[in-house]
C-alpha cells in the first residue's frame, strides 16, 4: 500500500458499537439459541478456591446460564483488581468476556459512520485514503462496508475494485474485525493526463 500516491483527502469510517454480541448456546429450557450477556458475574468462594461465571439469560424464556469463567482457582492466582471488577460486574469485564466467547452472533452490533457525504467515488477523481476504525472486533464483510460507506451497489464496487480504483488490502468478500485502510482513486488517476483537471 505504501506505493500507492499519497492522497490528500482523507476519510474516516468508522464501525460504531451498538451493543454486545448475542452468545449462541442452546438453552436448556426453550431450545432457543441466543442469549444476551445480563452484566452480572458470579464468584463463589469456597475456602481459598474460587469459581468465576458469566451470567448469559435467554433471549427467548429468560432463564439464566452460567458460562465458566473461572473454576476451582486459588485466589492467590487471580489478579486482585481483575478479581474486584468481576465482584463489581464491571461493563469493560463483561464485554471482555463476552467477546472471548466462541459462538457469537454479531447482527445489530455495529453501525457505521463515515464523513464524506459528498465524495462521489464513481466520478471525482481526486484520491481518497480511508481510515476504517473499528470500536469493536465485530467480524465485518469488506464489500458490506464498501457498500454502506460509498452508498452503491455491490456490482458498482465490485467494477471499481476490479478496475483498480479502490484498493484493498483483503479481498472484497473477506471478514475483517479490525483497523484496516483502502485507497480509491479516480477513473484518470493511473494514466498520465492532464494535470490539474480533477475536479473537487
Ligand atoms: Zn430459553
């Protein structure tokens, strides 16, 4: 990406958080399989030995599961201040255990923002370097954000990804989940020209 010309217009996407992912388990009362994160952890201490849970509740009949966090620990070998956050249900924790769960369902997670409102990437042709920020590692198709940031249709990017005027560091139909950047230039930019003919 570094050989590509240095773009004076700069965009900033970024993938906004709107809420936990759902954790997929099978509950054991309705069958249901998406639960929602309540924002309680439970520590039991039996003598030195600590067990450490998630608290998850059904999306469905509401009825509580309890994700291991922690089982049969000594104390002495969990980090105290990480210990208090998980007696204070502390939200950071909660997300943090959240996401480390293998089977999430990410819909509805995330939205996104972008700042260029009037950038036509079809017909300028000034370049354009675009920072995509994620807020949470939420698994993104790339042309879903192509799509929904440069508001065209997914042939529309596809023909300018195969045209080389948008340059990604993946693939169109890969999954990213962090910061990545793209580079979109105009129809003119790879062929000598003119100078000075790009319009704003
Ligand atoms: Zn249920």
């Amino acid at each position: 990406m570094s050989s590509f010309r240095h773009a004076e217009n700069k965009s900033l996407w970024v993938v906004r958080e709107l809420g936990l992912p759902a954790v997929v388990r099978t509950c054991v009362s309705c069958g249901h399989v998406r639960h929602h994160a309540t924002g309680k952890i439970r520590v039991n201490a039996n003598g030195k030995q600590l067990d450490v849970w998630l608290l998850i509740g059904c999306e469905r009949c509401d009825r509580t599961s309890k994700i291991p966090v922690h089982e049969r620990v000594h104390v002495s070998s969990l980090d105290h201040d990480r210990l208090v956050r998980f007696e204070d249900n502390d939200a950071a924790i909660v997300r943090e255990l959240v996401h480390t769960q293998r089977k999430l369902d990410w819909t509805g997670t995330w939205d996104l923002d972008t700042d260029l409102p009037f950038y036509d990437v079809q017909h300028d042709t000034a370049p354009l370097d675009v920072l995509v920020r994620f807020e949470l590692p939420a698994p993104v198709r790339v042309e879903k954000l192509l799509t929904k940031g440069l508001g065209l249709s997914r042939p529309a990017v596809k023909r300018l990804v195969d045209e080389g005027r948008i340059r990604l560091p993946t693939a169109l139909d890969a999954r990213v989940r962090a910061d990545f950047s793209f580079q979109s230039s105009g129809p003119n930019s790879h062929a000598p020209g003119p100078s000075g003919s790009s319009e704003k």
